[in-house]
C-alpha cells in the first residue's frame, strides 16, 4: 500500500507541475498567438484599406478628362487641316473654338525653314492640350518636306524601291532618318508607313508607295519603318485597313470595292495588319473602302462598326487607336453628308477623325450622334482616354523639342538613302 500510495502522489505531483507549467509557458504562448493573430488580422485590414497605386500617366488622363466639357472631347476627337502657312486670325479662332486634338501639314503649310518652324509654334500656343502634329511622310510621290523652299530634305525613295532590298535594319534606318528630319519641325505623327500590299498592277493610288507584292515581304518591312519612326521620336500610323492593295479605284476620286472573303483577306491583304498588332501598333488608319463579303453592303470601311469594332477591335484584338482616312475625300462624300460623316464614324469605332470638311460641322454631327444615342458618352471618353494616354506617353516630352535644321538631308541620312539606290 506503501508502494502505491507512493506512486499515487507522483503522479498527483506531476498533474500539478504539469498544470503549473501550461500556466506559465502554455497560457503565455497562447497569449502570444492570438497577439499574433491579432496583428496579422490588422495588417491584413490596413492592406485591404490600402488603395491600389495607380500610374501616374492614367491618373493625368483621367484628371484631364474629369475637368473637360463634352464639346472639348470630341475636339480631341479631329485633327484638322488649313491651307496656309500662317497662323492667321481664321485659324487662330478655329483652334481656340474647337481645341482639336491634331493638325495635320501639307505643302501649303511648309514654306521656309523658318516660317514652318514658327508655323507649328503658333499652332502648339493656341491649344490647351498637346496636339499630334501629323503629315504625309512616306518617300516616293508622298512626302511633304519636299516642298521646303530654303533648305533640302532628303528625298525618301518609293517604298516598293527600300522593300526590294529586303533588309529590314536599313528600313529601320530609313524610319530613323524620317523621323528625325521631321522633328526639325516639331512633327510627332506620320501617316505611314503603308502596309497595303500591292497585288494588282492596275492599282494606281498604292502603286509603288507598297513595298511590294507579297505579305510576308509587307509585314516584315512595314513593322521595321514602323519601328524606326517610333523609336525616334515620331508616331507610326499603319495604313490603309483592310487593305488597299487590291483595288483598282482611287478613293480620292470613288468608292473602291473589295470582292475578297474575310478568308482571303486573312491569308493576304490583313497578314502585315495582324503582324504590327500582335506588336503593339499604336494607331492603325481605316480606309474609304466597301468590303461588301463581310459587311453584307457597301458600307465605307471607316463607317463600318461591323468592319471598325466587331472585326478589327474583338476579331484582331486591336486596342490601338483608329484613324480615319480624310473625311474630305470623294470616296465618301459622293454618298454621305457632312453633316452624318462624322457621328458615323465615332459609332463605328472611330477614336480619330482626319480632315473632315468643316471641324464645326463635325462636331455638330458628334454632338448630334450623342444626342440621340448612336453614340455614348463612355464610346467618346474611351476614346478620348486612348488619345491622352499615348500623347502623355510618346510626344509630351519632346512636345517642345526641335531637332537642329543641319538635320535635314545631313551626311548621315544621305548614307543612308544612299544604300537604296
């Protein structure tokens, strides 16, 4: 009995050390976990309350576009054009009533060094917002500087003429020496390179500003110039979707109709479209062009929401911006007014309206077309973030910035050019 009653107080001192022990380590580890769990439940509070960082260049595009009116987005909507080389009191009022978000420069606007220079200055001082300073800079027939009177650019061969060289870092180079010469004249948009392909001979309006006859050839080098442009500086737009390779009617003069099925035009005319949006092309430009095998009608492509927003946005995932073709060219206004040109457009898709008729009826037609609910204002404001993001990101640091008139057709450039011929 001894014995037991031995072991039984062991084992009674034991549940009570054991007790004790819990007491004092256990009790307090416990008290420990839950100030962890406490803290964490707190960290975890403030993490949720934290907001989300949001980049700078969007939260600048979204305060720009909280503090405009809806006529001064759809302005950012146009760029305009006017035949003079200065900055007269006509345009003056027209750039301070309509704000526009581009202009774009012809020969009549590009006289001497520096009047032209002097020209873009007068036009950047008379708006709010950053504007696309856009031309035609293509090479061959298509290039505006050659109308300098005091000084010489280079002359840019035909791209039929580069693409023959098949030597994508010399079209990168070309791209290069455009862009630089037109950031003598503060120029950060150009309307090429053309990546139609040139696949009928009676093509008279594509010709021999394609670089040539098959879209391999077309993709590789349209993407290179493409390229050479934007790292330099200037704005690539990629032109004319769907493709005006094909046709045999100029849309200065008419409407040109494409016969190709949505197939065939996958396995030509679309394959250098497909290639610089799977590269991220910033602005593809719509021609004045009926596709009648997809549309089911002789709608314009640039009018064409089945063509604008169903194929090239959801179809192609192209999130870029979508130019117009100018509005001004007979190819649509032999069948549409003026006054429906513009608000079509926007419903289709359009983010960009290039050279309508009258900025003051565009915008009457934008206007028009929210009023009755073709076309929302949520359709305006995404486009009109898409135009803010990319001139915040690509041009507004060198907005004010012009290269050195020694530029133009330097020793470098002429190198270059050289090696086409």
């Amino acid at each position: 009995m001894k014995k037991k009653g031995i072991i039984a107080a062991v084992i009674v001192a034991l549940l009570v050390l054991a007790t004790s022990f819990y007491f004092v380590f256990g009790n307090k580890g416990s008290k420990e976990s839950d100030k962890n769990k406490e803290k964490d439940s707190q960290e975890e509070k403030q993490d949720e309350e934290q907001p989300e960082e949001i980049d700078p260049i969007d939260k600048k595009v979204n305060d720009t576009l909280e503090n405009m009116t809806l006529d001064e987005k759809i302005g950012q909507m146009m760029i305009v054009y006017y035949y003079s080389d200065t900055v007269d009191s006509t345009l003056k009022s027209r750039l301070n009533e309509i704000q526009p978000g581009g202009f774009i420069l012809f020969k009549q606007n590009i006289t001497t060094y520096d009047k032209t220079v002097k020209f873009v200055k007068d036009l950047k001082a008379n708006v709010k917002i950053p504007m696309f300073i856009s031309i035609d800079q293509e090479g061959g027939n298509v290039q505006r500087l050659s109308a300098l009177q005091d000084r010489k650019a280079c002359e840019i061969p035909y791209m039929y003429n580069l693409g023959s060289k098949n030597d994508v870092n010399l079209t990168k180079d070309v791209g290069k020496v455009i862009a630089e010469e037109l950031r003598v004249f503060g120029v950060n948009m150009d309307f090429a390179p053309v990546i139609d392909v040139y696949s009928n001979p009676n093509n008279t309006v594509i010709g021999k500003r394609s670089f040539g006859t098959t879209p391999d050839l077309v993709s590789k080098q349209g993407l290179a110039l493409g390229q050479g442009l934007e790292e330099n500086g200037v704005i690539a737009v990629y032109k004319h979707f769907p493709g005006h390779g094909n046709t045999a009617v100029d849309s200065h003069i008419d409407l040109p109709v494409v016969t190709k099925t949505k197939e065939e035009l996958l396995n030509s005319d679309l394959v250098p479209f497909k290639t610089v949006i799977d590269q991220g092309a910033n602005v593809i430009m719509v021609g004045h062009l009926a596709v009648p095998n997809i549309t089911n009608d002789k709608t314009p492509a640039s009018l064409s929401k089945t063509l604008i927003t169903d194929f090239l946005k959801n179809e192609l995932g192209y999130n870029g911006l979508v130019v117009t073709d100018a509005l001004n060219m007979k190819g649509l206004t032999n069948y549409y007014k003026d006054e429906e040109i513009c608000g079509k457009a926007v419903e289709a898709g359009v983010d960009i309206l290039l050279m309508p008729s009258s900025s003051q009826t565009c915008l009457k037609s934008v206007q028009n077309a929210v009023k009755n609910g073709t076309v929302s204002e949520e359709m305006i404001n995404n486009s009109v973030k898409k135009i803010l993001k990319l001139k915040y990101q690509k041009i507004e640091d060198n907005y004010n910035t012009y290269l050195p008139a020694e530029t133009l057709n330097s020793k470098a450039h002429q190198d270059i050019i050289n090696k086409i011929k």
